[in-house]
C-alpha cells in the first residue's frame, strides 16, 4: 500500500508546486501504448507535469499506470499484470517541434497468477528502466512520444516475476489540460 | 565515429566466429548420438515395429529432450523404468540438428527438432500402438505442446502429457535479445559440470539455434495465450523446479493457465522446491544432495503410475 501513498503524496506535490509557478506550466494527461519486445501489449495511462519554477522546462515529471489486462492479458491466458512507474524526462531541445528525450523510470509490477497453487511465487518486483525516445509536439497541447527502453531490473527464473523482460517499446500521446 | 567504426569491425568479424570444437566435444566430427547407430536400443519403432495384438496396448512413453541435449537426459528414467518391471516401453526421441555436428545443429529449425517426435509417432500408430503417452524436459515441453495445438496427435490421442522444467519463459532474459545480440556474437558456449555432460551436450550454441528456440517458445506461449484444447482421453502433469535457472518458474504457470481442460482430463501441477533444471536428470551433475535424489524417485513413480494408468 504504501506506493499508493507515494503516488498521492506525488500528486499533492504536483498540485502545490504548479500553485506557486509563475511561469505557464504543462500538466499532461495521455495514453500509453507500450510492447515489451518478445512479449506483451500493455497500456493504460500517464501524466507529466514540467514548469520553469519545478526543475526548469526541459525536466517533465509524471506517472504511468500500464496493464497487460488492457493489452496481451485481454480476453486470453496471458499473465494479467499492472505497472506503476513514477519517470522524470529530460528534454535536449527547447521548444522544439521534435525534441529527443532520456527518461528514468522507477516502479513495481503486480501480477496476478489466478491460482492459489502459486501463492508461493513471488507476484511482485520493483522495476527500474531508462527510456530514449522523441517527443513529437506539431500544435502546442498535443504531444505524441515514442521511444524504447530498457528494464534494468529483470526476473531471473529463480525471483520476482518472470514477465519483466529487458526491451520495450513506448508509444504516448498525450494532452496538455493546462493550455 | 572512431566507436561506430571500431563496433561495426567488431560485428563483421564476430559474423564469422566460429568456435574452436575438439574432438572431445559432442559438437565434433568424432562423438554422435547412439541413438544413431543403434535405433533398436531407443526407439520402440525400431525395437519392436511388428507388436503382437497385447503388445499394441502396452504403454509406449516417447521421451523428447532440450535444447542441446541428446537422449542421455532419459536414460536414467529408462534404466529406472526396466529396474521396477515397470512394463512401459520408452521410445527416447534424439530431436532433429541434435546429436550430431556443430554445423547440423546450426542448420537446424525447430521444425526439424520437433519432426524426430512426430515421426516416432506416427511409426507407433502405424505399427498399431494404441496407448501412447508423452514426457518432454525443458524444450521437449514446448514442442509437444506445439504438436497438440496443431492437431497433429488426433489419430491417436496420447494418454498422458508429462512435463518436466518446460521453458516457456527463458530465465535469462537476454534470450529475448537473440535476434539483436545473436549476429554480433555467433554463438555461446556453457560450462559443464563433468566429461558425461560434454560428452551428451553441445558444447556451443549457434546463434541461429537460439533464435529458433526464441522462436519455438514465443509461438507456444501465444497458442498458450489462445488456449491448448486438451483431447477428452489425455492428462497433462506439469513438473517445475521453482529455482530454475534456465526455465523461469512463471513457464510453469503460463502452461497451466494456458491449458484448456474438461471434467474428462486431469490438470496437475506440482511446483518443486528444487534449484535442478530438469529433475529427472541427475547424472553427470555435480552437487547432487539426497533431496535431489528423492525427487527424482517420486517423480519416476509418479510418471510410471500416471502412464500405467488404464487409458480413457
């Protein structure tokens, strides 16, 4: 329970620092489309917020909520799974209309094994990845990302959760709400 | 620039890797399987392709091997299957590109490692077997699994599906990378606990093999995903040691959740607190302990049993 907590606490954050920013901030709400190379769909949602005031424009911080219930696992025996991933980019360029990015990303992984014979095994793990990708933003609050990532953190057959597979792909695109 | 140069030297020359085999290794031109000079001994086709009428309804288990391996990974359940009387005839399958040269294994294509399976296969049903069973140890598992969603055992529905470490899921992910990493690297090799292991196993792996077995797992775990209908007359047993270095244990589950039963089947798993990669093959390793060994008994019998048992 306690990311649930992490991820509030985040929000609350959010909430308070674009308060005080006297420059225009961008709180970005989008979908996420990712295909780990080799294995599942998964999408679900993201956020990113950036202003002068909080780390400087070129630093977009935000959180993913991705599943394979919304991808692979729909309506088939796939590994139902949910990440929760808290990233910070850097952008390279200023305002640009294509401007390439590095992004960090830090969270867990829940699956479900829908049955009790395999209580024993481990359901969870933290994940931590890096993303390089391009942000694609032709008219102001629309912005559409791609970039591919590596898992850092991968299940070994003996611990954690042996759907965490080392390549992925990204696909986001994303709204600015405060434009 | 300089890296971008220095890096595409390195993938051009390591194209041609090639490794250097000695004739101690089973990849040379000197050691073969012996299944290959002596089929009569391995093969149930070979040893008995005539069966009177009660020899057609005895039990027959083909028994297929992993990745790399050969059929030395059955003959501790053969032998220990004789030792009982258990009354089960063993064909143990050397899958196809297996057994023989670095350079057949490296022409091979799943297709080919699996054709060995469904060729004694259908020998047996052709010389009239009628109670057929399977066991598959790591990459055995997948292939068969394969054969039964393509529907190609609908003559004779086998009797029991036994599944020993089936991989479905690599533990080592970077298996998912073979097509990226593969061509700049040519092949890997392994380490072996003892001159029995490299004797019975390939001593390197061509990048081309780990493709296909890249291959061959991504296709059955999508059927899996899909869902593999069992025959009404067949059981399926899962075996999986849940510290498994080379089959993550989540193989075991996807198998499980992947395979479709009715009241008619049996659906077993059974998640062995064991770090062996194929538990049924103790020989030549090194480290075996007591526990190891009480494993591998109970699931010797639990096999013996499970394909004794009067067919549906």
């Amino acid at each position: 329970m306690f990311i649930y907590s992490y991820l509030l606490s985040f929000f609350i954050f959010l909430a308070f620092s674009f308060t005080l920013c006297a420059t225009e901030p961008e709180l970005s709400l989008g979908l996420k489309f990712q295909k780990t190379h080799k294995l599942y769909y998964e999408n679900g949602i993201s956020a990113e917020y950036s202003s002068s005031a909080f780390l400087g424009d070129k630093f977009h911080s935000g959180f993913s909520i991705i599943t394979s219930r919304f991808g692979s696992a729909f309506n088939s025996n796939a590994i139902k799974q949910d990440i929760f991933l808290l990233h910070t980019s850097y952008s390279f360029l200023d305002k640009a209309i294509v401007n390439p990015f590095i992004k960090l990303n830090a969270g867990f992984i829940i699956a479900d094994y829908q049955d009790p014979v395999f209580d024993n095994i481990d359901n969870t793990m933290p994940l931590s990845s890096i993303d390089f990708g391009l942000s694609y933003s032709p008219t102001m609050p629309l912005k559409a990302q791609a970039s591919f990532g590596y898992n850092i953190i991968t299940s070994d057959g003996t611990s954690g959760v042996g759907t965490v597979y080392p390549l992925y792909f990204n696909f986001l695109i994303m709204w600015n709400i405060l434009k | 620039m300089k890296i971008l140069i220095i890096f595409l030297l390195l993938f051009i020359s390591s194209c041609n890797n090639t490794p250097s085999i000695t004739d101690q290794d089973l990849d040379g031109n000197l050691l073969f399987d012996p299944s290959l000079y002596e089929p009569e001994k391995y093969l149930v086709s070979a040893y008995k392709p005539n069966p009177s009428d009660q020899e057609k309804q005895m039990p027959v288990l083909i028994a297929a091997h992993g990745y790399s391996a050969t059929t030395f990974e059955w003959d501790e359940l053969r032998n220990y299957a004789d030792s009982v009387k258990s009354g089960i005839l063993i064909s143990q399958v050397l899958l196809g590109g297996h057994g023989r040269t670095y350079a057949d294994f490296k022409n091979s294509t799943w297709r080919d490692w699996q054709a060995s399976i469904l060729l004694e296969y259908k020998k047996l049903v052709q010389a009239g077997y009628t109670n057929i069973s399977f066991i598959g140890s790591s990459t055995g598992c997948p292939l068969i699994l394969n054969l039964l969603y393509e529907n190609y055992l609908f003559q004779i529905p086998p009797h029991q599906i036994i599944l020993i470490d089936p991989i479905i899921v690599p533990s080592n992910k970077i298996l998912s990378l073979a097509g990226i990493v593969g061509p700049m690297i040519g092949y890997t090799s392994v380490d072996f606990d003892s001159e029995l292991e490299r004797k019975h196993w390939y001593h390197y792996r061509p990048q081309e093999t780990l493709q296909e077995l890249l291959d061959i797992i991504t296709v059955v775990r999508q059927e899996l995903e899909s869902g593999i209908t069992l025959p009404t007359q067949t059981d399926i047993s899962i075996y999986k040691s849940t510290y498994d270095e080379v089959a993550d244990r989540i193989s075991g589950i996807l198998i499980y959740n992947g395979i479709k039963s009715n009241s008619f089947n049996s659906k077993d798993i059974y998640m062995i607190n064991s770090h062996v990669h194929v538990m049924t093959r103790l020989q030549g390793r090194n480290n075996v302990t007591d526990n190891d060994i009480s494993i591998q008994k109970n699931i010797f019998n639990q096999i013996i049993e499970k394909t004794n048992k009067t067919k549906k």
